[in-house]
C-alpha cells in the first residue's frame, strides 16, 4: 500500500495521540455544575461556543480570551490553571507502536501532521511526547502544521491547497489519515488519497 505514496500526512487526535472526551466533560462538570448534556451543547455547529472554538483554533482568539469566554459560557470563576487543566483531560496517551511506527515511515516517506489544534493543547501534548519517548513531534515528521497557527483549518480546502503548492506535492501520491470523515472528504475533492481511520483500527493496522 505504502509504495504508492511518497507523502503521507497524520491527523493527530484520535490517530496518534488517544483522545479521552469523558474526561474533559467530567473535568469542566466539576467546574461549572452543568449536566453534561449542556456540556455537549457547547459543540453544535449553530451555538456560540463553537465558533469561539472554532476562531480559537485558528489563532484569531488569544489563550486568555478562551479562558475568559469558557468562564462566560461554563458560568464559572476558576483560575487559568484550572481551566487548562480542565481543556487538556482530553489528551490521552501515544501508544509506543505508534511511535515506533512513525519513526520508521519519516525515514522512507515524507511525513507531515496536520492538526486542528490551539496553543494550550499544543504545549500538553508537547509534554506528554516528551515525557513518555523524549522527543519532539518535529522528530517524527518532516512537518508540522497546527491550525491555529495557519489561522485556517479542516476541513476547508484551502488548507490543503497550502500544503500541497507549499510542498508541491502530487494529489496522487499523498495519503491523508483522519478520524472525521468530513476532514476526509474534503481532502478528496482536491484528488488526495484520504482515509478514514475508524476505531478500532490503528495507523498500525492500517499501515503496519
């Protein structure tokens, strides 16, 4: 499968490094007093809350203006600490093999991440790479690209328009892996081969 392509490009949540949703929603509960189906609100495409998100993981809100508008919305008086804390329970561990693995492929293939992400997740899970393999993300691939600090994001085209003529690479020979299918599709529509990873199944499975 692999010899087909000379670039292949990594989501990151839910792909490389495990995801733990529960534990935010617990963490941010314990917080605010909110049932958890108020929580999840928070994640309707039409709601305020996730075009605050969604500006904050493409740079256009800074940390302090998140922790002060999840305050507002969460009607809640915690410090920036607790905040934080409560916004990271999401990252989970990175599995070993999938290190190893990543590894092994940026020294026969170009390697890329592409993350929607925000400044205080990056710093998480930063130090979550470090403290279990003590080593830094560009170890592992040629590039990274974080959206916050494109100020664009999955699943519009012109994300991947960028990557694509700033390293020119050919639609064709570029696989993209993902566990949202609409970042997936739209991937596709500029001729990338994207797949969508669906648990259980691993990169390892995958590509192994």
């Amino acid at each position: 499968m692999l010899t087909k392509y000379t670039t292949i490009i990594f989501d990151l949540g839910g792909v490389i490094i495990n995801l733990e949703e529960k534990r935010t929603v617990e963490a941010f509960r314990r917080l605010s007093k909110l049932a958890e189906d108020d929580f999840y609100a928070m994640y309707k495409p039409t709601s305020y809350s996730f075009s605050m998100l969604e500006n904050y993981e493409t740079g256009k809100v800074s940390n302090q203006d998140f922790r002060n508008a999840m305050r507002k919305i969460l009607h809640i008086e915690a410090e920036d600490h607790a905040i934080d804390h409560a916004w990271n329970q999401i990252l989970g561990d990175i599995p070993q093999e999938r290190i190893d693995l990543l590894k092994k492929l940026v020294n026969s293939h170009q390697t890329m991440l592409l993350s929607n992400t925000n400044d205080i997740h990056r710093l998480a899970f930063d130090d979550i790479l470090h403290q279990q393999a003590k080593i830094k993300f560009t170890d592992l691939f040629h590039k990274v690209y974080y959206s916050y600090e494109m100020q664009d994001r999955k699943p519009n085209l012109s994300i991947y328009r960028r990557i694509l003529e700033e390293n020119k690479l050919k639609p064709s020979e570029t696989l993209f892996i993902d566990d949202n299918m609409k970042n997936v599709v739209a991937a596709r529509r500029l001729g990338i081969h994207a797949v969508h990873l669906v648990p259980p199944v691993t990169i390892n499975q995958l590509l192994g």
